[in-house]
C-alpha cells in the first residue's frame, strides 16, 4: 500500500457486432487509441512505525512456574495507526515472560482423579489443578494450570503414562478485540495560513458494531482533527480574489451517465470570514466547472421506447401511444433484445406511453396532411446514422 508499485490488466480488441474478441487489435486501434494495460500505484511514501507496548498480564498459575504475556504492535509513529511488523525498523520486544509466584502447589492441586494405573503394587494418577486466568480478556490468550502424577497418598511421582496426561495449557477468549476504526481525512477547511481537517474515528468490534470509546484503548485512540495548509496566504493584488470550490453534489443518477454540481464563489482572501464578492473579480483565473458527468458505467436494465403511433385524430385534439419495454445491458453496453421484467428498471425514469399530438389543425380546415408510415431504416455500416422515409400529402378533408 505504499513506496511504489504496479498495476497491469489485460486489454483486448472485441468485436461487438459478432460478440467476440478480435485478434487484429489494429481494428480497434482505427476507432481509438489502446488504453493503458500497466500503471503506477501507492506511489506514496511509507510511514516509519514503532513499537506500541501493553501492560503485562497477571501470571497465568497462582502457584509455582507460569507465563505472562502482553500484546506487542507496530503502529505509526505520528498517527497511531496499526502497521505491518515490518515497518517497525528496531527488533520486536518480547511478547512473554517467565513469571514465579508461591514455590508450593501441593495445597491447590483439588484431588481430581484421572485414569488411575497400577505399577508395583502403588496406584497413581494425573491431578489437574484450577485453570490460571487467561493472559487476555480478547484477542486469543492463554491459560495454565498445574498438572502432576501423585499416588493416593498425594504424593508426586513420574510413573503415570505420558500418553493420558491432561493438557497443561489452552487458548481461551479468541474473539478479537474491540478497535479503533477512521475514515479518510476532510477536506481542509482553508487553503492557506493554517486549517482543521477532520476524520470520523470510531470504537467497534469485530462485526463493525459501535461501542463506547472506553471499551478501546484510549491511550492508542488515533486523532479526530489535525492542522493542514500550514504555508502562508500569498496576498498578493493579483491573487486577493479567488474561486471557492464547494462539495459536488449527488449524482442524478446511479448510472448510465448521471450529472452532478457544485457551487463556485468568488471570495475575498484578506476578509477575515473569506466574503463573497461578484465574479466578475475573479475574471483573471479561469472558473472551474459547476458540473459535469458522473456514473458512466452502463446501466443493468433500461427502458426502450419505440414510435409514437398515428395521432387518434387527424384535426383538433388527439393522443398517441407507444411501446415501453425493460431490458438488460451487458458489460459492453450492448441492449438485449428480449423484454424482462419492468421491476429491474427504474420506474422513475420510465419514459411516456401516452402523450397529446401537437400542431393537428382545427376540425375546420378544409385541407388536412395525410401522413403515411416511415420507411425501414438505410442503416447499413455500423455506428453510422441512417435515414427513414414517409408518404406526406395535402389533400381534401372528404
């Protein structure tokens, strides 16, 4: 994610009208240049991480020899944010330790009696003590717990078979912890002489749930704000009034080529409060762009609208009717001829079936056009336009 890298993709030339891919990639070059199959990414520089250390937990037996451990991560040296191990250049410090606690467990051992063995004449048996405390409440931890072969009388001894020996230490609470989870730094609230910029920073488990912040560990909660755009204003007499760019709007459509907007102001830099001023100051630097497209990508379903039919009438006031159909779209924006279901399309954008005739002469007249259907289309190379005829004559209403 960072210091450099690549990116490749295969690009091929398709032929849309027999719907295969076409060997002669100079056919497609005709048409337009070859895109890109290779780019650069995460061209930004690596952060320099250190080595965050937690407190040790409590001995994992309460008597005789245990182990403690302590979580151990790689964050960013300046935000706090988790890091690979990698990017913490100094050796990791060590996770765990031997810890000592009362040097005799003969009076904790409770007389739990496993598969008891004869040997001798003396019967013996494995004894497990309590479990220990688990080394982390979260996370996946450990726990130990004191386990010996005695007699009947209680005393140790190392006859017992090694096979039916009860395990001495297990994992216990694996579900990960709750964390610190943030967005993508804000816009910075100025251009120049100092800004805030903002990012939403929250603490959630490991199903993305919302917690109060004192479930996670306030000392590593990363920063909700920072400064930015420290460099200073350059006030000079050509550059006092600049063009503020605001938020662009949502798009007007979730694809198949939407618009969006925003809002362009010219302001006033030596105003404390940046006041907005007629843009016609401004005129020295070109104005950007309050819209333009967005969602290119092609639709999954559109709807198809096909002619209008005759007027119903052929003076006054009439109506007329056409065919509304869905249908889907592949991947190269090609429409299927077959009809589907209405509900995969927006009904919202579905286009007129019904609408008034316009410019039909009073019932008055005595002549009237006569108009006869259209012609089949002189299409005949493909994205080339062609041309449609019809019968148009001026003849006596009876």
């Amino acid at each position: 994610y960072c210091g450099g890298g690549g990116q490749k993709r295969v690009v091929t030339c398709y032929d849309r009208v027999r719907g295969q891919t076409e060997a002669d990639q100079w056919k497609c070059s005709q048409v337009r240049p070859k895109p890109r199959d290779e780019q650069a990414c995460n061209s930004s520089e690596c952060p320099e991480g250190e080595w965050l250390q937690g407190e040790w937990s409590p001995c994992s037996v309460s008597c005789g020899k245990g182990i403690s451990w302590r979580a151990v991560s790689c964050v960013d040296r300046i935000v706090g944010e988790l890091l690979y191990e990698e990017r913490c250049q100094q050796s990791k410090p060590m996770t765990e330790k031997m810890c000592y606690e009362s040097p005799s467990c003969e009076n904790h051992l409770p007389q739990l009696q496993g598969l008891e063995q004869e040997m001798g004449g003396q019967t013996f048996a494995w004894t497990a003590g309590a479990w220990g405390q688990c080394s982390a409440t979260c996370g996946g931890g450990h726990k130990q717990r004191q386990v010996v072969c005695q007699d009947r009388e209680g005393v140790e001894d190392d006859r017992c078979e090694q096979a039916d020996r009860p395990r001495q230490g297990d994992s216990c609470n694996q579900e990960p912890c709750p964390a610190w989870n943030f967005g993508e730094w804000g816009k910075c609230d100025r251009p120049c002489n100092g800004g805030v910029s903002n990012r939403l920073v929250r603490c959630q488990d490991h199903l993305g749930q919302n917690l109060p912040d004192q479930q996670c560990n306030l000392n590593t909660k990363p920063g909700a704000s920072k400064t930015c755009n420290k460099h200073a204003c350059l006030i000079l007499r050509r550059r006092r009034y600049l063009w503020k760019v605001g938020k662009w709007s949502q798009c007007t459509k979730l694809c198949g080529k939407g618009e969006r907007s925003r809002p362009i102001q010219c302001v006033d830099l030596l105003s404390k409060t940046m006041s907005v001023v007629g843009d016609n100051l401004c005129s020295g630097r070109k104005k950007p762009n309050e819209k333009n497209y967005c969602n290119r990508q092609p639709c999954p379903f559109v709807w198809q609208a096909g002619d209008w039919s005759q007027c119903s009438h052929t003076c006054g006031h009439g109506m007329q009717t056409r065919r509304v159909t869905c249908h889907r779209v592949n991947t190269f924006n090609w429409i299927y001829p077959e009809r589907t279901d209405v509900t995969g399309c927006s009904s919202i954008e579905r286009p007129k079936e019904v609408q008034t005739c316009h410019n039909l002469p009073g019932c008055e007249a005595q002549f009237v056009w006569a108009v006869g259907t259209w012609s089949e289309c002189s299409w005949a190379v493909c994205d080339k336009k062609g041309r449609q005829k019809r019968p148009l004559h001026c003849q006596d209403r009876e």
